[in-house]
C-alpha cells in the first residue's frame, strides 16, 4: 500500500473513531460493529473480522462480528479452550495462522474449522485487557496465506484505532454508570432522611455502614433502599 493511501486510510479511521467519541450515548455494540466493518473494508485480504472477548473463568463471547463464521470460530476456541484469539488476547501479543490445514498449535480448533467453514488464515491481535477479560481483534480470510508482513503492519495500526475506540465507548459507558448510580445514592439519602428525620451526612454515613455491614457495594445498598420504597408505596 502506498504512504498517501495509507495515510488516507489512517484518516478515515481515525475520523470514525472521533464521531464515536462525539455520539452522546453511543451502544455498545453499534458503534464496534461500525468501526468493525470499517476496519475490514482497509483490510482487503480478510473477508471476514471480529472482536473476542474471553474472561479468566474461560469464557468466551463475540462482542462483534461482520457476519456469521467469525461467531462460529468464537464457539469452537470455547469448546476446545484453544486458538489463535484466545491466544492473541492472553498473551498480549499478535498471532499470525497462515494455514488451518497444516497449523500444529491449536489441532483440536484447527480440525473442526477446517471440516465445518471456509475460513483457512487467521490474523488477531491483542486489543484491550480490563477486570478478568482481554479481547482480541481478528481478520479471517477464506485462502491460505493471505496475511503478509505488509498485512501484520496494517493490522496492527488498525487494532491501535480499535482500541482507542473501544477505550472511548467504555468511558462514556463508566461515566453513565457512574451518574445513575449517584442518583440512586441521593434518592436512598433522601428517603433516610424523610422517614429517621436525619440530615444529609448522616444520612450517607448510614448508608456506608449498611454497605461495609452487608460486604454490599454503596450503589447495590441504595437500590436495595428505593427498590423497598417502591414496593412500599
């Protein structure tokens, strides 16, 4: 690929990543699934793509995928325990399959793709590690071979923006959870406040010992306390 192309492919992506930062409460999946079909469409080696997310308890899920093999490939890594994603995302780094039919790292994956889908070489890189889960962003491709070094590169730049993206709609989604659960919190604080005749710090230092007593996160406690008023009223 050409510098100016690849620059004007860099852009492109780097400009779809910033309209999902713009969004004001962008879904989960929609804008990934967005951005996932962009990035396979600069990836013209790959016909397929999607994003896996696999946890410490082994479990694995696809968080987005451009169509029906790359959620197929997801199910058989989770029912072997094995594969190049699952690999690419627990061991930080990129993994390069280049051919299903004669690769020896993952046989039990590798036997069953190669027997119930057209998928033949695989590309996945790390893409995001949090609490107890990682995830990978992976190119499949329908003939062997098809990821060069000159493909490795690009795919890495590709799997930055990715990250980035994914970084941007998990803060936005943090934010949010953190804005209801401080309504619910001054909600619980109110009703304290109305029916044992307390004052606002009171009210909340209420609120932290019923936390810490029931081992109860702050924010689970005061739903507890506006659920009962809810159901009460």
């Amino acid at each position: 690929m050409a510098v100016a192309d690849r620059n004007d492919m860099m852009r492109e992506v780097a400009d779809l990543v910033r309209t999902l930062d713009q969004r004001p409460h962008p879904d989960t999946d929609d804008p990934l699934d967005e951005l996932l079909t962009s990035l396979l469409g600069h990836m013209p080696c790959a016909q397929h793509a999607g994003v896996t997310v696999t946890t410490s308890e082994a479990e694995v899920q696809t968080l987005s995928a451009t169509g029906r093999y790359p959620v197929a490939l997801d199910d058989i890594q989770r029912r072997c325990q094995e594969g190049p994603c699952l690999t690419a995302a627990w061991k930080h780094h990129l993994v390069r399959l280049d051919d299903i039919c004669c690769e020896q790292r993952w046989p039990a994956f590798c036997r069953e793709v190669a027997e119930t889908t057209p998928i033949r070489s695989i590309l996945a890189f790390e893409l995001f590690t949090g609490r107890g889960s990682t995830g990978a962003l992976n190119f499949y491709a329908e003939s062997a071979n098809a990821f060069d070094d000159e493909a490795v590169e690009l795919g890495l730049m590709l799997a930055t923006h990715a990250a980035l993206a994914w970084h941007m709609v998990r803060r936005d989604e943090q934010f949010r959870s953190a804005l209801a659960s401080r309504d619910v919190i001054g909600q619980a604080k109110g009703m304290l406040m109305e029916r044992f005749d307390l004052d606002a710090v009171r009210a909340f230092e209420l609120l932290k010992r019923l936390s810490q007593n029931m081992n109860t996160p702050l924010a689970d406690v005061a739903q507890q306390v506006v659920g009962r008023r809810e159901v009460g009223s």
